[in-house]
C-alpha cells in the first residue's frame, strides 16, 4: 500500500483547520477593508463641505474633489465604456447557431464584424462553439 493511502485507496491526508496554513486561516477578503472605509469616510467630508479631513486625523484640505473606488472590478464605475465588440462575439459564440450566428435575423441583431468573427471562431473550433468539450485543446484562433 502506498504511503498515506488507506486500504480503498483514497488518501488519509485532508485539509482541517489544524493542517491549514496559519496565513490561510486569517485571510480575509476586505472589499470594505480599511482602504474603502477611509475612502466612504473622505468621500462623506468632501460631500459635507468638510474637506479638512478632521475624521481621519489630517489636518489639510484634500488636494481632489471627489475619491474615484477602483477596487471593486466594475471599469463603468470609472466611466469605461462596455466592451461591446467581444460582449457579442463572445454571445455569438456560446449561442446555439439557430439562434446565433445563423439566426435568419442575425444580421439585424448583430454588427457585420461581430458575426464574422464569430463565425470564423466557430469554424475554427469545428463547429461546437465556445462550450463544446468535445476536443479538449482548444481552438487555433486565440492567439491568432
């Protein structure tokens, strides 16, 4: 029998709190972490015509009008606009073609470059579309 394996095979190791890492077990996601909660609480001075940062222990004006949260992964937030272009390859790709590339009305739905390079990325993954697992390798057109 291999070492740490039992009589059915299956290992004995497993992860418990006492076999995890120390790190691990502290780790905490901090999306209102003490960055944000400083930003809500300069944003909330700047709002009230407060700007001299008194609730966090500065005592000079802020040098911008408004804080910007970068740190929650929405680019709209920031004023990027929706990355339309791959948003409908993308659909196009994982839709059924009747209802997606080959869609009688697929041309009123969709901009003419979209559906081309949808269609190509099917073609070039044999014509399942992005979710067939059939193949396993991937297709040839992604870093083409």
């Amino acid at each position: 029998m291999l070492s740490g394996a039992s009589s059915t095979g299956h290992s004995n190791k497993r992860l418990t709190l006492n076999s995890m890492s120390k790190n691990l077990r502290n780790m905490e996601y901090a999306v209102r972490g003490a960055v944000v909660q400083e930003a809500d609480e300069i944003t909330a001075n700047l709002n009230s015509g407060d700007s001299s940062g008194s609730g966090s222990g500065s005592d000079h004006d802020y040098p911008f009008k408004k804080i910007i949260y970068t740190n929650i992964g929405n680019p709209h937030s920031v004023g990027q606009a929706p990355l339309t272009f791959p948003r409908q390859v993308l659909a196009l790709c994982d839709l059924p073609a009747k209802v997606g590339i080959d869609h009688p009305k697929a041309e009123e739905l969709f901009p003419r470059d979209a559906l081309e390079r949808a269609r190509g990325i099917v073609k070039s993954l044999g014509g399942g579309g992005g979710g067939d697992l059939k193949g396993g390798g991937g297709g040839g057109t992604g870093g083409e």
